[in-house]
C-alpha cells in the first residue's frame, strides 16, 4: 500500500480541533507535568537563565574560551543539581506521553486513564530513545570522530555539515516515536523505531519543512511575549520581577511544549490513516 503524504494544512486543522475539543483535559496534564515542574525549576535554579558567560567575561573575547566555560558551567549545574532535573525529565516523559494518549482516535479516555497510559510507555520510550541515540552516535559519531582524526580540516567540515544533515533526518524519521507508544500502545522499542521509520517514509521533507516552519513562528510569537512581559516585570523589580519572569517563561514553554505534541499527535494521526469520521467521533 502506498504511503500517505502528509497535507500539512490539514494537519494543522486537526491540530487545533484536537486542542479546543480537549483543551480542559490537555490544560490539567499540561499544568501538572509541563508549568508546574518548569516554573519551580526557574525558582529553585534561576542560575539555569545565567549559565552561559557573557562575552569579554573572565576569557579575553576568546570564543574557545568562552565555550569551555559555559560547557564547564552546564556540567557543574547538572552535577549540583541532578535529582532536581532528572525530576523535572521524568515529569516531562510522563507529561508528554500522557498528552499523546490522550489524543488516541480510538476512544476519549479519562485525564486518569491516560496518565496509566502514559506512565505505562515510559520504559519503552526511553528504551527506544536510548537505542536511537547509540544507532546515530555509530552513524554519526563514529564517522566523524575518525575524520577528525585523520582528514584534513576543510574536509572535516564538510563532512560535518553532511552528517548533521543526517543528523536532521534520523531525527525526522524517528519523529513518531512517542505517539507510535503511547497512542498506538507499542511495547517493543525496535518496533515503535520501525512502524515511526515506515510512518515518516516519503515524507521527511514535509514534516521538517511543516515542523520548522511552525516552530520558527511560534518561537518569534513567544520571544516577542516574553521579552515584552520580561520588560515589563523588571521595571517592577524585586520578588515580583523574579517570580513574574519564571512564570512567563514556564507558560511560553508550556504553550510550545503543548502545540509540538499536539502537532506530531496530528502527523501520527494522518500518516497512520486516522480518517476524520474517528476524530469526529472521538469529540462526540
């Protein structure tokens, strides 16, 4: 059978009929596992806002300089403050699939319900995260680290532009591994690599392009809000400037955390062939 090509206006159509005919249900997870974490992590760790040093700062304007001690930086961040993050990580794995589950054309589960659901594909997501992080570390990685070592720079270069085009790919062609286990309720990590593999086959081109196109309006959208509200708050100054500025940066991310699962729930929806009388249905 021939592959469905994706009709991005379609899809987004039924990414914001999926919203509104769930916005109370995709509100409740979206505060609990998305706001909530976010927002506390931007008062319990503000230095998180203020890890990457300043230019001209303590390296001489020395860019190399500059990267060492922002990587240096990051790392004693995540060292000092692991349990937290891993926290707000996990929060987010069980946020994210309980929000795909949720949209399953097969039926309206309950906000309960698709939390089980979501709580349920944890083990495989991360499995099959793992697995497709070693598998492009090998096709990615491995290459590079030995033209590195051996081929001239300029040639090293261009193969490193090469490999992060391929970097790009992989990333699309395992876009829908999320939805593949917590909607269609895969519990093979291999499988769920596949099935998102052949789901994205002949349409790699148009889920990046529909994903960056998306993403780089809604990105300038909420840098405008936040810079603006951010101006805003720091006239004010003081706790209500701090805990103003945490509050809009956790929803500007919730929003777009949202309107991203949303949108690969809607690609997964069309790709796999949810036809609209089961959309309609499930909104019944």
């Amino acid at each position: 059978m021939a592959n469905i090509k994706l009709d991005m206006g379609k899809a987004w159509t039924q990414t914001t009929a999926l919203i509104g005919a769930n916005k109370d249900t995709i509100s409740a997870i979206a505060g609990l596992f998305f706001f909530l974490p976010t927002f506390a992590a931007a008062l319990l760790l503000p230095e998180t806002s203020t890890t990457i040093p300043v230019a001209g700062q303590r390296q001489g304007g020395d860019p190399e300089v500059a990267m060492q001690q922002a990587i240096d930086q990051i790392s004693a961040l995540y060292a000092d403050n692991w349990p937290v993050l891993l926290a707000i990580s996990i929060a987010g794995f069980i946020g994210s699939l309980s929000l795909l589950a949720l949209l399953t054309d097969k039926g309206r589960p309950t906000v309960g319900e698709a939390l089980g659901q979501g709580i349920r594909s944890i083990p495989t997501y991360i499995a099959a995260q793992i697995i497709s992080a070693l598998a492009a570390g090998v096709v990615v990685g491995l290459p590079l680290g030995l033209m590195a070592a051996l081929a001239p720079p300029a040639l090293t270069a261009t193969a490193g532009l090469a490999l992060i085009v391929l970097v790009i790919y992989l990333f699309v062609k395992f876009s829908l591994i999320a939805p593949v286990i917590a909607i269609d309720q895969e519990r093979n990590p291999i499988a769920a690599m596949t099935r998102s593999w052949r789901l994205t086959k002949g349409n790699s081109v148009r889920i990046f392009a529909f994903i960056v196109l998306l993403f780089a309006v809604i990105v300038i959208i909420g840098a405008l809000v936040q810079g603006v509200l951010t101006l805003i708050l720091s006239a004010i100054g003081g706790q209500v400037e701090a805990i103003g500025v945490a509050l809009v940066s956790a929803l500007v991310n919730t929003v777009m955390t949202v309107i991203f699962l949303v949108v690969i729930a809607s690609i997964h929806r069309q790709l796999s062939g949810g036809t609209p009388e089961k959309i309609a249905e499930a909104f019944e």
